[in-house]
C-alpha cells in the first residue's frame, strides 16, 4: 500500500526525489533494519513533503514487534490527506471533569510547542516543534528540515503568532530527529519531558501540533501499543529504522511532524514521526507513531551537550 510524508501541500501533483544522503551522528551506528512488509512498488522519494505545488510518495514497510501480517503504509506526519474523525473523549456521567482536564493540559503544552516552515528550492517543508530551552533551543524531526543543508530556509511560528528564523543545531538521521536555534528569541516556555518507561497501554495521551498547517491543533486518544518497530523503506533501499516507538490512536497527519505526544499530566513522553495510511488519500487511521521520549532525551543530550533533563518518572492514565 502506498505511504505519504505528512506535510501538507495544497493540492497538487506529486513529484518524486531522489532520498538523501542521511550520514547518522557521529560515533552513533543507526539500528539494522528489521524484516520489511511489502509496500507499494510504485512509490518512491524522500522522507519529507514539499507542501508548496509539490509532493512525494515513499513506499514504507512497518515490521510489528507484535509481528502480525499486514501491509501497511507509513506516512512520516506532513502531507495533504483527508483528516479521519477521532473518537470523542467522554467525560465522567454528571460532570465535564476529563474535558476540563484535557483542556488544562493542552493549555498547559500550547506554549511549548512550535510551527516549523522550511523553505527552498520552489517548495515548502511543514512540520512542528517542542521547545527545549527558553533561548530557542528546539526538538524536531530531521526529516522536517532535512532541507535546510541544501540552502532552505528554516522559520518557526510560535504559539503566540511571533516568528523567527531558526538554523539547524544538530541531527541524528539515524533515529529521525534533530535540534534547531531559533534567533534572537528569549523567555520561551519549555517542555517538560517525563519517562516514557511509564506508558502503558490504554494510557491517554494528546498529540498537539500543525497538521495540514493548522497551528496549534490538539486530538486525543490512548497508548495503543509499545515497542513497535517500523522501517522507512524509499525504493527497496534500506533507510530509518524506528525502535521501541509508541503506537496511538490520536489522530495524527501531515504537519504533525517534530510534535508532542503528551501525557495526562502534561509531559511529552513520545515526539510524533510517522502513522500507517490505508492509501494515498487517506488520512489518520488511528494508528500513528511516536519516539519515546527517553530515546529523545538520549539524542538530544548529545545533539546538545545535556540540553534536556527527562522527568524521572510520570503517572499516566
């Protein structure tokens, strides 16, 4: 089946590009790729969208640590696609008390969490961000601004409607992720991380980023699984190896990229990179990835020299 990058361009014809070349951090071997399930021979590019006039499909293969049969299509989260109803969340019989407390939450989070623009080369780039420090240290993934080594043009919106433009601090191919400075920026809020060890199944969690360009977008739904593994596969060549990632079925789509999976206490446990697609047309079917936040914490630190401290330990639920 055919996989989508989730960044959103407005509607247009696909163009295919070649993969990049992905050197991972230094002294840091990427993962070896697990066994693949079979996608969509006819599909093929780059790990990220281009949302101006342009797109790009990329055959992904998601290798189950479950190892059910399926084939299913990755979308790393920025392209345009139909955006799927989620489930409501329903509050306790009597009352608005789980709405109040998710809205609390995400009110909480806003803050801390960015729009990414990257722009080169006639196309944009959309993804989003989680802020690490408040000088404008940010988290994201590396295939949102992967462009900026070939001259693109990195801005980041802030939850308050500010901008600014932003340079890459360092990447980790390897694990999909990266660290950008946003200039001339002070007082931010950051995240606060907590302990992804923590999750367990069934778990409520908020994904809050830009899906299809809209900022700040928040949609819940649960921990549906832990330790999955799923392999970027870009025309039978071997590519990004996601290990230990977080399953959920908060709706999650092209844009969300570099975003927060955040828990009920407002920490971010997982960074969203990918979900499953049923076709090209599709968009979020409840089955969407995260990097647990411990293995950010682990990246981050040597992308930043210890920028980040992860909470030791959170409740969720």
């Amino acid at each position: 089946m055919p996989a989508q990058l989730l960044q959103p361009p407005p509607g247009a014809t696909p163009v295919i590009d070649p993969p990049p070349a992905w050197q991972p951090l230094r002294g840091t071997a990427p993962p070896p790729p697990p066994d693949r399930v079979a996608g969509d021979g006819g599909s093929g590019g780059r790990w990220s969208w281009p949302r101006k006039l342009a797109a790009g499909f990329l055959a992904l293969g998601l290798a189950l640590a479950s190892g059910a049969a399926g084939a299913y299509a990755a979308t790393s989260l920025d392209d345009d696609t139909a955006v799927a109803a989620s489930p409501p969340v329903t509050a306790a019989s009597g009352g608005s008390t789980t709405e109040t407390s998710l809205a609390s939450v995400a009110a909480a989070v806003e803050p801390s969490v960015v729009s990414i623009t990257v722009r080169s080369a006639g196309q944009q780039v959309e993804g989003s961000g989680v802020v690490l420090r408040s000088d404008g240290l940010i988290l994201t993934n590396n295939h949102v601004v992967e462009d900026a080594a070939q001259g693109g043009r990195i801005t980041v919106e802030f939850s308050d409607g500010s901008t600014a433009t932003a340079t890459v601090a360092g990447t980790d191919p390897s694990t999909d992720l990266a660290v950008i400075q946003a200039e001339g920026v002070s007082g931010l809020q950051a995240a606060t991380f907590g302990d992804s060890d923590a999750l367990q199944v069934g778990d409520t969690v908020l994904a809050i980023g830009s899906p299809l360009g809209l900022e700040g977008s928040v949609t819940a739904g649960i921990v549906s699984a832990l330790h999955r593994t799923f392999d970027v596969d870009a025309d039978g060549q071997a590519g990004t190896t996601i290990n230990d990632a977080i399953q959920t079925d908060a709706p999650i789509n092209p844009g969300n990229s570099g975003g927060p999976l955040v828990n009920s206490a407002g920490e971010v446990v997982g960074i969203l990179t990918a979900n499953a697609s049923v076709s090209q047309d599709a968009g979020s079917i409840g089955v969407g990835f995260a990097i647990p936040s411990n293995q950010v914490e682990q990246v981050a630190s040597l992308l930043t020299g210890g920028a980040l401290t992860v909470a030791s330990s959170s409740t969720t639920g």
